[in-house]
C-alpha cells in the first residue's frame, strides 16, 4: 500500500517541482545574480528607489480599488441569486464570460471606450464628446472589475448558499430585521466566500499588465507593467526577477492575511 502511495504521489510530485518549485528557484536565483556574483544590489535599488517604491503603492492602490468594487457589485448580485429560481442558469449566464479570451475582451472594451465607441455614440445624443474615457484610471478599473466579478460571485453564493436557513427564520421569530438578521447572521457566515474572492481578485490584480498596457496606456503603472518593462524591453532580467521575487513574497503575504487562520468560526448574536 505504501508503495503505490508513493507511486500515484511521484507524478504530482514532478509537476510542483518542476513547474512551480524549480522557476521560484529560478527566478529568486538570477534576482541575486545581475553581476555576475551573488548580492543584495537589486533588491537595494528596489527599497531606495522612489519609482520602485510608488509602483509599489500604485499596484497595492489599484488592487484595493478593484477587489472592493467587486466586492460591492458581486455581494448583493450572490445574495439575490440564492433567492431566484433557476439557479444553474443564472450562474451559467455569469460564468460564460470567463470562456472569453481575456485579450478579446480587452478589445472589445477598447472599442467601446475610444472615441468613435459605442459610449461616446451615446453621450453624443445628448450633445456631449468626445470624451477620453479610454487610457484612463477608470477605465482600467472599470474593465479589471467587470472581468473580476464571476470570481467574486461564486465563492460568495456558495457561501451564503450553505447558511442553514433555520437559523435566519430563527431571527425572525426573535424579532430580528432584515438588517439584523443580514449583519449577524448572512454576513459573518458567508465571510469566508469574502475572503476567498478577495484572494482571487486581490492577488491577479497585483500583477496586471497587459490590461494595463491596452485600457490605461501608459498612464497605469504597476510591478506587473515594470516586469514586463525589464524582461521584454531593457532586458534586465535580474532587476525584473527582483521586482518578481517581491511580488511573491506581497502576494503570500496576502493569502496568509485572508488565509485559514481568520476563517475562525463566529458566534451568531442577534
């Protein structure tokens, strides 16, 4: 039995090592190596830079911004399609955009938001435009967050799905509101789907880039467009493992922040 534990284990084995393991290795290797011998040049630069360091806070900015509107759209949308009929078929109607190319989709929003788009069409009935709404903060939040939301959504229904509905009627026949009975009993039930979609927004929101580039131009700049910068254009692959190796260590900082550890269980006070 032992043995063929191990057997059906090597596969697996093999792939985390050598697809995940062996580029982290990779990466954080060529990082200390820019010069030819191993330092802390690199990661220096990176901590005494302004740009660097604004880039930083730029990409932590945007990724807020983008997981709390999620947030604030795929919330109450999860919580109406627990009462709806046909369940399956909404939440199909909600995932089938995740089955879009990202590229294409980008491009169809370039479409939409340039100058002879379908929004500055519209403004224009009304005597307004053009408008630059393309390569804009807004319309790179705008786009990240509607591509964001089926990822959202779905941990938060299942979350809000699984909630025993006897203890809300129980709530109701103390007397509780709707209000009361959302804040102490749906809402701290249903956070650990939160905490799941933030780590599925928050986290890919940190490394944008190719959204980036297509709907905020040059106007957006993140550690995802400055990877991009370093290994595609001034091809200073160390400096732009540096940047990699940081945002790693950001993004595990994350999930231990909204990991198992705060997925405490809640009393229920009414």
């Amino acid at each position: 039995m032992k043995n063929k534990h191990w057997f059906f284990l090597l596969p697996y084995s093999l792939w985390i090592g050598l697809f995940v393991v062996l580029p982290l290795l990779l990466i954080f290797w060529t990082s200390l190596t820019g010069n030819g011998s191993i330092s802390l040049e690199n990661f220096s630069n990176f901590f005494t830079n302004a740009t660097f360091l604004r880039m930083t806070l730029n990409s932590f900015w945007y990724a807020l911004l983008i997981t709390l509107f999620t947030l604030l759209v795929s919330y109450p949308v999860a919580y109406i399609l627990t009462k709806l009929k046909n369940q399956q078929f909404w939440l199909l109607l909600i995932i089938l955009p995740t089955w879009i190319n990202l590229l294409l989709k980008a491009y169809a929003f370039i479409g939409i938001f340039g100058k002879s788009g379908l929004v500055n069409n519209f403004l224009h009935l009304f005597g307004i435009g053009p408008v630059n709404i393309l390569f804009t903060n807004f319309a790179f939040i705008f786009v990240a967050t509607y591509i964001e939301i089926p990822f959202m959504i779905l941990p938060i229904y299942n979350a809000i799905k699984e909630i025993d509905p006897a203890l809300i009627n129980a709530a109701n026949d103390l007397g509780a509101s709707k209000w009361q009975s959302f804040r102490y009993i749906i809402w701290p039930l249903s956070l650990p789907g939160v905490e799941s979609g933030v780590q599925a927004i928050f986290i890919p929101s940190l490394s944008l880039f190719m959204l980036t580039r297509l709907i905020g131009g040059n106007r957006v700049i993140t550690l995802g467009t400055a990877i991009e910068e370093y290994f595609t254009t001034t091809m200073n692959w160390s400096m732009g493992s540096t940047i990699g190796v940081i945002l790693i260590v950001m993004m595990v900082a994350v999930m231990v922040l909204t990991g198992e550890k705060n997925k405490r269980k809640k009393e229920v006070k009414l």
